[in-house]
C-alpha cells in the first residue's frame, strides 16, 4: 500500500511540473471545437471555428493575434454568448474564430502518390489502355477536409479575470459542420435493370408540402469523385449545394438530387455506362415518392456530369424542361436533336476540348434554323456582376444559350458557374 502511494505521489507531482512547464494550460478548458465549413465553387473550406470555454471568456482579452488556425487565414476573432457569428463580439462561453474562405480559381485536386500511380498503372491495364472508361472506377481521391487544428498563441482572459495562458498545443476540432450540405439526406436506390446500388443525397425543402408540386434539380458531379464516399459530391463544389442555398430557396424551392457514381459514367470515345439508365429509372421512382413537378425537371453536371446530362437528354428527350451544362462535350455530331431542348452551356476559353466542340454543336444548331445566344463573361468578376450578364443573355428570349468564361481552365469552370442567380433564374423559368 505504501509503494502504491509512494508512486501516486510521484505521478502526481511529475504532472503537475509538466502543468508548470505549459504555463498552467489546461485543455480541458475547451469543452469542444467546432469546425464550420461551406461549399464554395471549389470545394468544402472551414470559414469559421468556434472553441466552447468552460467559463466565460472576456471579448477585450481577444485579438486577431490570440490563436492561429492551421494553414487558414484568421480574419476575425471575438466572444460570444452563443455558438454563431456576430456583427459585435460580447463577453460570453464561446470564441468565434473566422477564417478566410474562398474560391482559388486556380485549386488543383490532390496530387497522386507512387500508391495512386501504382493503382492507376493496374487499372489502365485491366481495361486495355490508358484514360478514363465508362464503366470503370477511379478511386475518388478528390479530398475536401472539413476539420481545422487551433493553436492559442497569446494570453486571453476569463471574465472573472483568470487568465489562460497561451500554449503550442494544438487542439483538433471535436465536431465537423457544412453548412447546407449537411440539410441533404443520403438514400441508395437500386437500379431495375443491374441490381447495383447507386447512393445518392436528396434535399427535400425545410417546409415541404406534399399538396404542393416542387421542381427537381439533378446535379452529376466530375470524375474526380467517382467511387468516393456518398457526400463527397457535396463536397467537391457547389453544383448540388448553390440550389439548396437559403438565398437560392427562398428564390425558388425545389429538390436536388446528387447521386455520387461508383464508377465512371461516361468517356471520351462517347461511351457512357449503365449508371444513367439507372438515374433516369431513379428521377422516376423519385416521383412516385415525392410532389414532383415533371414539368420542370431540370439536370446540370460539370464535365463528366455535363457529358451524362447530355446523354440522357438524348434518351430521353421528354424527361428535362432544361439543362445547365458546365465544362463538358459531346460527340457534336450526335447533339442535333438538342437544339429543341432548353440549354445554357458554360465553357472556359482555356478548356480546348469543351470549349470547340461544344461550339461546333452550336453551329450545328444554327445551320439547322435555332437561334443561339453567346456572350463572353470575365471569370473574376463579382458574382453579382456574373449575374447582370446572365440576365443580358436572358432578356434576348433564346432557349439555346452559349457563355465563355475568359481565359481559365477545364476545373475552374464550374468554380464560377454555379449560384449565378441569372443563371439560376433562367433555369428556373424553363417548362415542357
């Protein structure tokens, strides 16, 4: 018993030097870290992180200075009674910590390791050749993190004027967050025809009324995240999320629908697999489940999700009332009949491929008699402009419509393209 408490008494005066040494900190003044992100054009970013203190924290103590947040740009730091943002900081249990979130027009993906290299090698062998193949996975490397790691690197106060110390330990959010992405539920629908099952995520209006009828907005994401984990599609951009916006809603309610694909639906040689077959068997079930408009389905997908889009219009050229189609293409040759369905094509001028065939599809359209509406847009301008030049291109009444982003390039056009609300608007006013 003596040695148990010999020992005891040893431990506790050896931690409690270590407290010494760290000035007293104690990380169990933090009851919990909040990481708050959103989907901006490319992808999930943290914008805010918010540290819950066991006691009231003094709004004066606290500066921009008071804590660094890992590979983030801190804007603003200040106290508050309640767990959000705030115009003014008060005194109160929570530190809000705001971090610069915005669209890199020029964001690359993750870039592989000799492992992905390695699995790439194999895949090319296995289906014959080099290049993505419908049918085929890619492994849905894409990352989008929505964690954040907090240092305290100056002194703040409690209001009671007990002082924590600054310290070098990092604190790792305990609680992730996105803002609207998180609205959506995730749901598996099984194809009639393969037995497969296709994940999906669905937003469903806060105040949905089943008397009531709700367009639907179908969005395909890129290859970049095929064969990922369900969300991640909600994650890669804002091509689902900008519909589900509460500014876009309050606009125009309607339910989204973003499937995340196991495998590549489409490819360059104008092959597409039989995922699409099940998305359209899907929209259909959808119907039979929720108070769905059929008059106004709509689809938008970014290059590969362009490229389906396009495919399942021409399959089924009575099931969409209109289509945004970002950063993709088709074979022109086959894209004839298109011209009497409602179309806006966002192409960059520094995506070649995108870019010319999809204009060859335009002229293919003219030369049959439909008049097409083209403009060039400035890619960095503020989306409120964006949205000035959309409404230009509306108000010229043509139900085929071409814009070019200046410059850019194959990713960044759908860093720009998405919650433009003239863009929106127009999609919105389309019917069978």
């Amino acid at each position: 018993m003596e040695k148990k408490a010999i020992i005891t008494v040893v431990l506790a005066v050896f931690f409690g030097l270590v407290q010494a040494q760290n000035n007293f900190v104690n990380p169990e003044h933090v009851e919990s870290v909040t990481a708050i992100s959103r989907v901006l054009g490319d992808g999930r970013k943290v914008a805010t992180v918010i540290l819950e203190y066991d006691v009231p924290i003094s709004n004066k103590s606290l500066t921009t200075d008071s804590y660094r947040v890992e590979g983030k740009e801190v804007t603003r730091i200040y106290a508050n009674t309640v767990p959000e943002r705030a115009e003014v900081g008060v005194n109160g249990r929570y530190v809000i910590i705001e971090v610069k979130a915005e669209v890199d027009l020029n964001a690359q993906p993750k870039q592989p390791t000799e492992a992905d290299m390695e699995k790439k090698k194999e895949r090319d062998r296995m289906q014959g050749g080099p290049g993505l193949r419908a049918g085929w996975s890619t492994g849905g490397d894409d990352e989008y993190p929505g964690n954040a790691v907090v240092v305290q690197t100056r002194n703040i106060k409690t209001v009671q004027g007990k002082i924590y110390k600054a310290s070098e330990t990092p604190i790792e959010s305990t609680v992730e967050k996105c803002l609207v992405a998180d609205d959506f539920k995730q749901e598996e629908f099984v194809s009639p025809y393969t037995g497969q099952v296709l994940p999906y995520n669905i937003y469903i209006p806060e105040d949905y009324n089943p008397e009531e009828k709700y367009p639907l907005v179908l969005f395909i994401h890129d290859a970049g995240v095929a064969s990922g984990p369900v969300t991640q599609t909600l994650y890669q951009g804002n091509g689902a999320t900008s519909w589900a916006e509460p500014e876009a809603q309050a606009r125009h309610k309607c339910i989204v629908v973003a499937p995340e694909y196991p495998f590549i639906t489409v490819d360059d040689n104008w092959n597409y697999s039989h995922h699409l077959d099940a998305t359209i068997a899907l929209l259909k079930d959808l119907q039979t489940r929720y108070s769905i408009d059929s008059t106004r389905i709509y689809t938008s997908g970014q290059s590969m999700g362009c490229m389906s889009s396009i495919v399942m219009m021409l399959k089924e050229p009575d099931l969409f009332a209109g289509a945004l189609l970002v950063a993709g293409k088709w074979n022109p040759e086959l894209m004839g009949p298109l011209d009497k369905q409602n179309i806006w094509i966002i192409s960059c001028e520094g995506d070649h491929s995108s870019n010319t065939l999809q204009g060859q599809a335009v002229e293919l359209w003219r030369n049959q008699g439909s008049t097409v509406s083209e403009a060039t847009w400035d890619m960095t301008l503020p989306v409120e402009q964006l949205s000035e030049e959309a409404n230009k291109m509306r108000a010229e009444g043509n139900h085929l419509l071409f814009t070019h982003l200046t410059g850019g390039n194959h990713r960044a056009t759908w860093f720009v393209s998405y919650g433009i609300e003239g863009v929106q608007d127009w999609l919105f006013e389309q019917h069978k």
